[in-house]
C-alpha cells in the first residue's frame, strides 16, 4: 500500500507489526525504527530503513530519529506502556501526529480511536480489531467480507455464489433485492463485471451495498440460515466482548474455556452468558454441550493448533461455520483450505487498520478499506465545483469505478448522467496507486 507523498515516520517496535509497517513504507518515505532486541534488528538490514537501537520511551533514540521532523510517531511495541510514554515524549518532541497500538482494553473501548483524550490521534487495540471483525462476520453469515461505511448506517458485503444458492442462474434484474440495496460488481475469474443481464455463476464474488437490516434479509435469498446460536472457545477478554455484542443482538451465546479459574471471573461479569469449564478436544464433552447444533463456532485459544482442532471437531459434529484467530499469518490459508471458513490473524490486520489510518489521514475519505485486493473509498461531495456534475465528466481513473451514490439514506445505482449534489456519499472501487487521484477529484 503506497502513502501519498514522502514522509518522515518513526516506528517503535520491530516485531511483526513493527516490521510489516516498515516493510510497506520503507523505499518511499524516510523511515526510522526504534528496536532493542538485536534480532529484531538484525532483520531490518533488508530494507530500506534507518534502524536505531535504543528504547523507544529514550530522549537519547528519538533525538537520534529525528523526533522534531517527524510526520508521524508509530508507538506498536509489544508493550503497552512503552508505546504509550515514547508517543507522549514524541509529541512533546515534536512529533506532528502519533500513533499507538494498545493491547489492553483496559485502555479503550474501540478497534479503532481517532483523537484520544490522551493526546494521540490514533489509537489501535488489535483484540477489539479482531472482535469488531468476528461480529461482523458471525452477524452476515453468507459475507467473506464485511465493511461498515461512516456512521453504520450502510454496510458493504462480499459474498461468493456457492453451487446451491437459488441466485444461481438469475441475473441482477431477477433478484428482486430489498429497497436501498444494490448489486455494485461481480467478479469472475479475476475479471470484474458490472451487473447487468448477465447470470450468476458458482464461485463468483458479489458486492453488495446497503443498510444492514436490509442486508440480512437475503438470507433466505443466499440460502442462509439465521445466526440463532454461536459457541466460542476461550474465556479471555476477546471472548467477553463478541458475547456481550451477540447477546444484545439476540444470539444466544456460549463461552467454552479449559481454565476454572477464568471461566469463573467470566462468569461474574457476564450473567446473562452461559459459560462451561471442560475439554475443548473431548468429543463426548462436545457433544454434551451440543457445539453440533451451533450456527458458528469462534475459537481465540492461545494455541493455533487447538483452534484448528476444535473447529474441525464442531464442524464435524454439524456447526455450520468456523472462525478462528491466527497467531501465525502463513497458518491462515493452510487452515481456510482444510475447512476453517475465516482464518484471521490479529497481527496483519493491525498493520492493515494502521495503513489504512495513514491513508485516511492524506485523503479527505470518510472510509477506506482492503477487500478482494481491491480499495473501497467513501468519499462525501462537499465541492461545490463537483456539485452539478454527471459522474460521466468527473474522469475517474481507468481502474476505478463508482459502485453506489447515497444520498438521503438512500442507494443509488449510478449512471453516467446522474447529477451529483452536495452531501452525497459515493462508494468507489479503486487500487491503491489511484486512491491519490480519486482523492484530488474529490478533494
């Protein structure tokens, strides 16, 4: 993913956010990272980076960083409290903006804090990262990929046709889809087909954009179940907060953990939430808890191997989908292609959240997301210059497309003589070297 324009960015931690934020925007901006293990720095020697070994929270590292040039701090040790005190010493050195990765929910209540009472004007706690995007995913079970616009009003939602699905065979005109609910792009093979006559196939992937609660009710058009029960394995702080989130949305919720110990502080704090103590691996246990009768199972253990397992047991045993955290990102396809329907690792998509922030910050864009390869933009028209416009002259990049236009609360297919008008949101589909140029013509 490419920044904008040259920056001077300082990372402190060169763990495997540390190091996969270096790795992206070394070569074209000035980077220097803040690293005391040898190890760690020692790896840095590939790329184009200036590595500094020191404690980050030290006037002595930042003064050698260049602190009082620096466009932005980047705080993503492993550490909480280190990358809490070295991004407020940056700032008080000089640093434009900083950015911290916190653990501990202690610290926050979101994945994601822009403009902390802190001080920050980032903050990023992966576990809630990861949890927001677990909700997500348990709330469409038919979605590969959820994106929540501005606001939450709208979603956009990646599903692939599978061979049973009634869409199989109907073109867009035949799916009699909900008000304010719009088929934006199918792609096949690779290639990209805007809707029209043409027929949905097996193993295509269709985006579809619109207000939630209408979203959910192609569940019965994509032949899904509603999501009524959902089991997750762990008693740990993740677990709590995807259970509170189910509850309220009236799932009835499981928590399974191996620590007595755990489940029982769990249990204090969530009274509305079954939580049992036992084996995860037990097959005579899981079948006394009735894990087969699960909608969805989530399994955030400690362990890699553990998920796999219990996830593969519970689908055996008849849970229709499995969710499961990844420590090791080269993990995530080996477990997908053995039957985990989302394998996600908390790591890579920190770096993602901490890009996209970066990218949000050089472009007036309201949302900007990774699905399918490809970047989803939300960008508001507030130039009057745009104003009265038709979408055939705002000379959009070759690669880039307009998937929706809201305006009112209300979906839009767009054509090329539709008229723009001030306070419309349009949806885009773009890449990442053109983000720029869209960012201009809306800026």
């Amino acid at each position: 993913m490419e920044i904008l324009e040259i920056m001077h960015v300082i990372i402190a931690g060169a763990g495997e956010v540390g190091y996969g934020l270096a790795k992206s925007l070394s070569g074209k901006n000035d980077v220097y990272v803040i690293e005391k293990d040898k190890e760690k720095l020692d790896r840095l020697n590939e790329l184009d980076v200036i590595a500094i070994k020191g404690n980050a929270a030290s006037f002595q590292a930042l003064t050698q960083a260049k602190v009082d040039k620096a466009d932005i701090f980047l705080g993503v040790t492993g550490n909480d409290e280190v990358n809490i005190v070295s991004a407020m010493i940056a700032k008080k050195m000089g640093a434009k903006k900083t950015l911290v990765r916190v653990e501990n929910l202690e610290y926050t209540d979101k994945p994601v804090t822009r403009y902390s009472p802190l001080g920050f004007d980032f903050v990023v706690c992966p576990p809630l990262v990861l949890a927001h995007e677990i909700v997500e995913l348990v709330g469409i079970p038919f979605a590969e990929e959820v994106i929540t616009l501005s606001g939450g009003e709208m979603d956009v939602v990646e599903f692939r046709v599978s061979e049973d699905s009634p869409v199989v065979g109907k073109s867009y005109k035949d799916l009699n889809l909900p008000p304010d609910v719009v088929l934006a792009s199918i792609q096949r093979n690779g290639d990209i087909i805007l809707p029209g006559e043409e027929n949905l196939r097996p193993g295509d992937e269709v985006i579809i954009v619109g207000r939630r609660e209408q979203i959910e009710k192609l569940r019965d058009l994509f032949g899904e179940q509603v999501v009524k029960r959902v089991t997750i394995f762990g008693a740990n702080e993740v677990s709590s907060y995807i259970a509170e989130t189910l509850y309220k949305s009236q799932v009835n919720v499981k928590i399974v953990g191996t620590n007595k110990k755990a489940c029982e502080e769990l249990g204090e704090k969530l009274r509305d939430i079954r939580i049992v103590c036992g084996d995860f691996l037990d097959l005579d246990f899981l079948n006394k808890e009735e894990i087969g009768k699960s909608n969805a199972v989530v399994a955030l253990t400690d362990s890699d191997e553990r998920n796999l397992l219990v996830s593969l047991l519970s689908k055996n045993l008849g849970a229709k989908r499995a969710i499961v955290k990844v420590e090791h990102e080269e993990y995530a396809r080996i477990f997908e292609n053995v039957g985990i329907d989302h394998a996600l690792n908390p790591r890579k998509m920190t770096i993602l959240e901490v890009q996209k922030l970066l990218m949000m910050d050089k472009v007036e864009v309201r949302t900007i997301a990774d699905i399918s390869g490809a970047v989803v933009m939300e960008l508001e028209v507030n130039n009057q210059k745009l104003a009265e416009k038709r979408i055939a002259e705002l000379q959009l990049p070759k690669k880039t497309a307009i998937w929706v236009l809201i305006r009112n609360g209300k979906c839009i297919i767009p054509s090329p003589d539709l008229l723009l008008a001030p306070g419309d949101r349009v949806v885009i589909r773009t890449t990442w070297e053109e983000v720029k140029k869209v960012g201009e013509i809306f800026g």
